[in-house]
C-alpha cells in the first residue's frame, strides 16, 4: 500500500486562541500564543497506521508537511518535493498543499492522508479533480471548523482506516466564511465531491440546526449556583442559554459567566483560564449530526479548561434523536479518557436522557 501524506502545520492553530480559523490569521494566532497541533494529530494518526500497516510505503513532502511526521511514527518516507513557503511569513500556504497532491497523485498512490481542517480538505480534493485521478482522500481532523463528512473521528481512527479499507464512497467537502464565522454567521458552501473509504468511524456533514431549546435553557437558569463560573460553548442551544441568563452571547464563540456577570465574551483559552474560581461549570452542546462536545469548534475549552471543570451537555430532544453516540477529541488522551463513558444529558427542563462518550 502506498500512502500520500499532506500535512497542513498551520491548521487549527487559531483555535484555542479564539480566532476560530486560521486562513490569514496565522501572524495574529502566533502573537497570541498558538502554538502548532497539525503534526502532533499527525504523528499520532501516522503510528496508529504504523501499527496496523507497517509495510505501508510512505511518500510525502519534505519537513513539517509529513517528512518529519512520518519519521517520528517509525516510517522511512519517500520525499516528492518540498513547500516554497513562500507568502512572506515563512509558512506553507494552500498552493504547497495543492502542489503536493498534484506530485502525489502523479505517483499513483492508493490514498491521500491529509492533516487539517475543511480549507485543506477543500484544496485536496479539488486539485484531485483536476488532475482526474480517482484516488480517495482521507482527512486527520486538526482544523477548528470540519463542516465536511471526508474526516475520521480523531486521529487515530484515520491511521486505522488508511491501514485497511476495500471500499470507498463519494462524501462532501464543505468549507465556510472565515471572517463571517468570526461576526456570529455560518455561511456553509458544498466546494466539492470526494471519494472516501467506507468506515464507521468517518464523521457526519455537520447539522447547522437543533430544535426547540426553551425549556431547556429555562432549567439551566434556574440551577446556576452563587459563586459558580459558568463556561458557556459556541452553538445556538447554548445561545439559549446565554440569552435565558440576560445577555447576548458570541453565537459561535465561548463565553465565561459568572454571578451575572459577563468575565469575559468569545474568550480564549488563556482568557478562560484566567476567569476560572473554585467552581466551575463548562456547558456544551454537541454538534449535531457529528456529536462531537469537545474538539470541533470549541478548542478554547482545552484539557486544562476541563482538568478544572464541571462538565453539563445539553441538547434538543431531535439533535440526540439523530446523534447514536457522543464524542470527544481534545487532543489530550487522559482528558479524552476523563469524559468517557455514560453521560446525563440535559433535553428539557428537568428531563435527561443518558448518551454515551466516547
């Protein structure tokens, strides 16, 4: 088996400093303390493939687009080329990516493995159409938004799928606005068809809609605890609440509340942190269609944010009646580790439904 590795190391590194993205902001991500998270997911997806497939042959570009990824998870890569980095900050770009691809292909590998988000996915695929050869994609989620189905649930399910799959089927690629994502506005746009393996463990297209959360939103109100730091995630149930509690929220950011009082709004992580007391409480919605509660769009609530913390998912009846099981993907196994299991889920005012973590 020969896999083309594309590692994209400036993906997801706005996250966890709150800029929900990193297209163009990876100068103010790195003033704010970011710190790289694609290559560690791809070292870890690239053992987990080492594990199950260690004759697997290895080609990919030079440095932090897969070379030194490859070699830390035990491989001896075949290199075919290396990024130009040449957008005046020293930093790859999206037409290294597509470059890569395009010298992959033309080396007619089985699968493209790529680290990064939905613009990664994105230049993936389409410069896999162009070059009209039919080889599937598979992504390792490391990007803040991953509105698309062509990723695996964490890393380590990619490195498992990438080692043996007999199947593939066409699944969406979907990217959004940035800067609008930025102002509280999901504008979601099919970019593209892509063939992907068949497994269980690939994620959903992500639901942007969630059903009635009123009273829902009214039982949390009415349990806040004097004292308590409330961590409130990004998504309209949580919206819910944030309004139900007297103020307007970030819609797709993470606010920090306490004794009614706003501590800080579309926080990061270091800003979360600093506003923790004795008690704190994060609450989170999951994702609908992906059920995902941590590690999609809420990076700022990192493993250290919940060391600290009280957890409470909440969610509309329908969200769950679509959702078999929840999911975590912090990038920390023991925080991981910590969240699994059977969970009480809030879906009305008094009313809970237990959900299992994974």
């Amino acid at each position: 088996m020969r896999i083309g590795v594309v590692v994209n190391p400036i993906a997801g590194m706005g996250g966890r400093v709150g800029l929900k993205g990193t297209d163009g902001k990876v100068a103010q991500a790195r003033e704010r303390g970011a710190k790289q998270r694609a290559p560690d997911r791809a070292e870890a997806a690239l053992s987990a493939l080492k594990e199950r497939a260690p004759e697997a042959e290895i080609l990919t570009y030079a440095d932090e687009m897969g070379a030194e990824e490859a070699r830390r998870a035990g491989f001896d890569p075949e290199i075919v080329g290396e990024p130009s980095k040449d957008d005046g900050e020293n930093e790859t770009s999206a037409e290294d990516t597509r470059e890569a691809v395009r010298r992959l292909a033309a080396e007619n590998v089985d699968l493209i493995l790529f680290v990064g988000g939905d613009g990664t996915a994105v230049d993936v695929a389409e410069t896999l159409s162009e070059t009209d050869a039919e080889i599937p994609m598979l992504g390792v989620p490391a990007g803040v938004k991953i509105y698309s189905s062509v990723f695996a649930v964490t890393p380590e399910a990619a490195g498992r799928v990438a080692a043996g799959f007999d199947r593939t089927e066409e699944r969406e690629v979907n990217d959004i606005d940035e800067d609008a994502y930025r102002e509280g506005e999901v504008r979601a746009e099919l970019r593209a068809i892509a063939r992907v393996p068949v497994a269980e463990s690939l994620q959903s297209s992500k639901q942007l809609g969630g059903g009635t959360v009123e009273s829902l939103a009214a039982g949390v109100a009415d349990e806040v605890e004097d004292g308590a730091t409330y961590v409130l995630g990004p998504g309209s149930t949580v919206g819910a609440i944030k309004s139900q509690l007297g103020f307007n929220g970030s819609p797709l950011g993470v606010d920090v509340w306490r004794d009614g009082e706003v501590l800080t709004r579309d926080a990061s992580e270091t800003e979360i942190l600093s506003a923790l007391g004795e008690r704190n409480v994060i609450i989170v919605s999951p994702i609908g269609g992906q059920g995902f509660i941590f590690g999609r769009g809420n990076h700022q609530i990192s493993p250290a944010v919940i060391r600290q913390s009280g957890v409470e998912v909440v969610a509309s009846k329908t969200k769950l009646d679509d959702i078999g099981v929840l999911h975590v993907d912090t990038g920390d196994e023991s925080a991981n580790e910590s969240l699994r299991g059977w969970r009480k889920v809030r879906v009305g005012r008094f009313e809970r439904r237990m959900m299992k973590v994974e």
